[in-house]
C-alpha cells in the first residue's frame, strides 16, 4: 500500500514516516503544498495525510483539488486545528477522516485501514486475524465462523486491536479510542483493564486462539 | 440623589438667601424714597402756607389740625428763633381706622407781615410701615415661589436636554461587554464637554477590548502551537515503545512519560476549549432535548459508572429544551456527570433530575466543598494529579455564554445545578 504524507513539520514527518514503513506501507512525503501537489499530480495512492497549515497554500485546497480530479485515494486531515468548523469544511470537501494532533499512532494506523477499506468496496471488507472475523459493517464477530455477541464497547476494542494487531497498545490511546472523552481520570486506566478481562473471557470461552495480553503494565498487545 | 434634585436642592437656598437680601435692601430705599417724597411735599405746602399768611391774616388763626393739615402758633416776640425745618415722625388717633396712624411732621418758624413769630406745624399722613412690610413681603414670597417653580421647571426641561445624551451614553456603557464582539459606540453630542467623554471612553474602550482580545488570542494561539511538539514528543515515545528491545523497566518509565504528556495534551485541550468558549468560537445552535441528551450521554458513562460501581439513575420530571451548540450542550453534561461519578465512592449513587428549566446532578459525599471557588480554574477540591482542574471551569463557562447559572450546594449531598432562563 503507498502512502503519501504532506506535513510541514520534519519531526513529526519521520515519525508518522518509520511508523507506517515498519508496517510494511510505502511512504513518500511532501513538505508544503507545491511538492504535495507535485506529488499526487504524478501518483496514485491509497491514502493520503495531509496537514491544513502548510507553507504556500493550505491543505484544504488540496483536498479539493483530489476531489475535482475525481481521485479515489482516501484522505485523512492531520491538523493542530481541533476547530470543528475546519472539520466540517475538510469532509464537505471529501476528505475521509479528520485526525488532530496530537494523536497516537496507533490511532492513526486503525484510522487509515478504516478509511482504505472503505474506499476501496471491493466487497471483501472482512478484518480476519487468526481465527477471529469481523464485518466492520455489520458489527458482526466470528470466531471460526461461529457469531458471538459482543456489546457495544467490546466489539470497539476488538476491533481496535484486530486493525492494529501484533502491535502494543497503550492504555490511554485505547481509552481515548472507544470511550473518549468519558474517561480521562486516573482510574480509568484500570478500568480499561477491567473491560480488557471481560473481553478476554468472552474471546476464550469462544475458543480464539488469539489472546490479548497485557505487556509491563502499560499497554495490550493481541497476539 | 438625582443631577436635577442635587442642583435644585442647592438653587432653593441660595435663592431664599438672595430674596431675603433683596428684599431688605429694597425696603429701606423704598422707605428712604417715601419720606423723601413727603417731606418734600411738606416743605411746598410750607411755602403755599407763609405765603397765604401774608394774604389772608386769617389763617394764622388754625389752631389745631383740622380739615387744614396744618396749625400756627404764635410765639412771643423777643428772643431769637430757629428757623430750620425740622422734621419728625409721630401717631395719631384717624377714626376712619380707629387706631394710631403713623404722621410726618414738619415744624417751623416764621414772621407774619408784621414781624410777629409764629412756629408752624405741618402734618402729612404716611403709609404704615409694618403694612409696607407685610405687602412686600407677601409680594416676595410669592415671587420667591414662582421662581422656585419656574427654575425647577426649567432645570428638569433643560437639564433633560442637555444630559440627554450622557444618559444615553451611560445606558450604552451599562450593555457594554468586553468581548462581546459589539464596539462601544458614544452617542453624539451637542455639549463639547460630553462629546470629549464619548470619544476618551470610546478610546479606552477599544483600547481595553484589543488587550483583551489578544490575551484571549495568546491563549489560543500558544496552545495550538503546543499541539504539534506534543504529537512529536508522544509520537516519538510510541515508536519506542513498539520497538520490543526495551526491558520492562524503561519500558514502564517511558510509559510515565508518554502518561505525563498525556496529561500536558487534556490540559492544553482544556485551556483551548475555555478559551474557544470564551471567544465564541461555538457559533451554530440547534434546540437541544436535554432529555435525550442525557440519556444519551449516560448511556456511554455506564461501563464507567459499574466499573466504579456507582448507581445512576435519571428522574425525568418534565422535558427540557433550550438552543446552543450541541458540542458545549454534551461538553456541559460531559464534565457534570464525569465529575459526579468520579467523585463518588463504590456503592455510591448520582442522580441526574431534569426539569422545565432546571438540571441537577447529586451525588453522595461526605464534606461541603468551597462554594465559591469550586467553579475557578485549577481549583482542585482532591489531589487528584490526573485532573485537570478545568472541567468545572469549562461548565461555567459555557454557562455564562448563554446566560445559565451554575451553583453548588451541600445538603447531605453534593447538588450541581444549571439554571436555564
């Protein structure tokens, strides 16, 4: 999968950058609006992650653009505006998904799958890891094709952990993910682990074989 | 005590004062130019008197004041008399008033055509003093009354006029609100005096407004300009942590620091949404049920309130609306019930009643906590490290946007409560 990164920032560039790359994605980046319209004017991508403040022009305008050209590369907003007015302007103008920063990277990662599996319908859009299938439209849970129930917020961090598998979660980046701004108090990191224990039991008494488990007290890893 | 009361108040004594002056000073000219008058009448008769003497003999025989004003006495010749005017007042009985009237009197001497003496005496009578008096001071007080009346007349119409536009002036400062937005505008102003006060209020005014709003921006802006170091900083520490080489002790340290700068990424979120409160960044409104929202909302705070196990329970007693943002409706009722809930011990309860026009969150605690600083930034009640000191803070605020008022009160319990208009 080829992605395309237009942010200003060096820093955070690379970061996002190793991230992707050690997910085995292709990467290329852009710094400011000219190289990033350089950029998706010769390419084709699955996604792209574009900042709004850039040098010479502003990401939004490239979001347009994407959309004139009737391109189907699904687009995420990365911004330091958490404005809600320049979230509804960026999906009006077709973007995909707005992120804003800072975010986890594993949050960025679950981000793009969503947004590349939604765009690209090519009817299988079933997440499988081990013996464990989840049909993001349906909601819908199956351990060696057999359905299970889950409630609301088992099947969230479920499927938090099926777009980011083999991958250390941390506590808060999952607590912001699914119950967002309901938790961000001190116990709540152990009430991440109490929700974690239950689906556990659940995915166990299914018989999975992947397991989530708990690495140094700082995160979950589903293996 | 009103401009127009202030100013007459002092008018009415100065005016008695100056009247009571006037008029004393007015009596006694009056009364100087009276006597002047008559005795000059006098001294004419005299003439008309010595010269009929010489004429007609027989009037030197008036003894007494009869229809004649005057009478002669004869005087034995020899020694050597005055024969200067002199002038007196006296009384004397008048039956038409059957009392004492006041009379002038002239006396002199003169020689008859013989030579003989003779000491005459001539009455005049005057006008009463004391009626003089009473006339005038009646003419004065009513003159002291129509002034009185008129100047207060007159000071209610003009000082209407002239303050007019300093009432005005002072309404409009009265509806002004730092950062509401609307500019200070002073009314215009025929009085220079006024029109100078418009114009420095206007000037400092604008001046306070352009501090304030780049205060507000300053905020604003060094949050946001926070955000992108803070994505680095924890983004970098991820990647770290996703590298598996790393033994679990600096594994859990590195972890504190990604936790530490968490909590740097909620205040700063916190602080940037007071400060887009406060600069009205919240601008489309839509007509909120309360009703649902709450539902709504304690529906996603149910995993934390078992977990917690905490007993929550909503009392519909009528249905509630009101028309705001819907993101600052949920952050309103976000930051109430997350602060009950964490504030209550397991085996506790929070209870949630909506009126028609009132919300209120109790939950169970045992001490009152500091009512009047419990709504303040950073005021922290517990030693909470993980809190942020802002969630009251922002309830308030959005409170005071759309003119709600957030209270707190202890009765067994802790009530929060949100009173819409």
């Amino acid at each position: 999968m080829k992605i395309l990164i237009i942010e200003d920032e060096t820093n955070l560039r690379d970061t996002i950058t190793q991230s992707l790359e050690k997910e085995k994605y292709i990467v290329e980046t852009a710094h400011d609006y000219i190289s990033g319209m350089d950029k998706i004017g010769g390419y084709d991508y699955d996604c792209i992650l574009v900042d709004i403040m850039l040098p010479n022009g502003s990401g939004l305008s490239l979001v347009k653009e994407l959309k004139d050209m009737k391109r189907r590369d699904a687009v995420i907003i990365i911004s330091a505006k958490d404005a809600v007015d320049d979230k509804v302007k960026g999906l009006d103008l077709g973007a995909d998904d707005y992120l804003a920063k800072p975010f986890h990277l594993a949050e960025l990662h679950a981000r793009i799958k969503s947004a590349v599996r939604r765009k690209s319908h090519n009817g299988n859009n079933a997440i499988e890891w081990s013996n464990i299938k989840i049909l993001p439209e349906q909601r819908e849970v199956f351990i060696n094709e057999n359905s299970i129930t889950l409630n609301r917020k088992e099947y969230d961090v479920l499927y938090y952990f099926m777009i980011n598998p083999n991958r250390l979660i941390n506590k808060t980046a999952l607590a912001e993910s699914v119950w967002g701004d309901y938790t961000d108090q001190a116990d709540n990191l152990d009430f991440v682990y109490s929700q974690i224990k239950n689906l556990r039991k659940k995915l166990k008494d299914n018989g999975a074989d992947a397991d989530i488990q708990s690495v140094y007290g700082i995160g979950y890893k589903m293996t | 005590m009103k401009l127009r009361t202030y100013t007459l108040r002092y008018l009415i004594v100065a005016l008695l004062a100056v009247i009571a002056l006037w008029a004393s000073l007015f009596y006694m000219v009056i009364l100087d130019e009276v006597y002047d008058n008559i005795d000059d009448g006098l001294k004419n008769s005299k003439i008309l008197i010595t010269r009929e003497a010489y004429a007609n003999e027989s009037i030197l025989e008036t003894r007494e004041f009869g229809i004649n004003q005057f009478k002669v006495e004869p005087l034995p010749k020899g020694p050597l008399y005055d024969f200067s005017d002199k002038f007196m007042s006296g009384f004397e009985y008048m039956e038409y008033d059957d009392d004492n009237e006041p009379f002038r009197y002239l006396e002199t001497v003169f020689n008859d055509a013989h030579g003989n003496p003779y000491k005459l005496t001539i009455r005049a009578s005057i006008v009463e003093e004391d009626e003089l008096l009473e006339d005038l001071m009646t003419a004065l007080i009513a003159l002291y009354f129509m002034l009185v009346i008129s100047i207060a007349l007159l000071n209610h119409i003009i000082l209407r006029k002239v303050w007019k536009s300093f009432y005005i002036l002072l309404y409009r400062l009265k509806n002004f609100k730092l950062g509401s937005g609307v500019k200070f505008k002073a009314p215009d102003s025929p009085v220079t005096e006024f029109k100078n006060l418009g114009k420095e209020l206007e000037q400092v005014l604008q001046r306070n407004e352009t501090v304030f709003t780049s205060q507000k921006q300053f905020i604003e802006n060094a949050s946001h300009e926070l955000q992108t170091p803070l994505a680095i900083s924890l983004n970098k520490l991820e990647l770290i942590l996703e590298n598996n080489n790393l033994n679990e002790e600096q594994a859990t340290e590195i972890s504190k620091i990604s936790d530490t700068l968490n909590r740097l990424v909620r205040l700063n979120k916190s602080l940037l949404m007071l400060s887009r409160i406060e600069n009205k960044q919240f601008e489309e409104e839509e007509d909120i049920n309360y009703n649902t929202l709450v539902s709504e909302i304690t529906e996603e705070f149910k995993d934390f309130a078992d977990y917690k196990e905490v007993n929550l329970t909503t009392i519909n007693a009528a249905q509630l609306h009101f028309t705001m943002n819907k993101g600052l409706a949920t952050t309103l009722l976000n930051n109430l019930l997350k602060n009950a809930i964490t504030h209550t011990k397991a085996g506790g309860s929070v209870e949630i009643i909506i009126d028609k026009n009132r919300l209120t969150f109790l939950n169970n605690g045992d001490t009152p906590l500091d009512k009047d600083r419990i709504f303040d930034r950073f005021f922290r009640s517990t030693l909470n490290e993980q809190s942020t000191g802002l969630g009251l803070a922002i309830v308030q605020s959005i409170a005071s946007v759309y003119n709600l008022t957030a209270e707190y009160e202890f009765n067994q319990k802790h009530i929060f409560r949100i009173i819409f208009p």
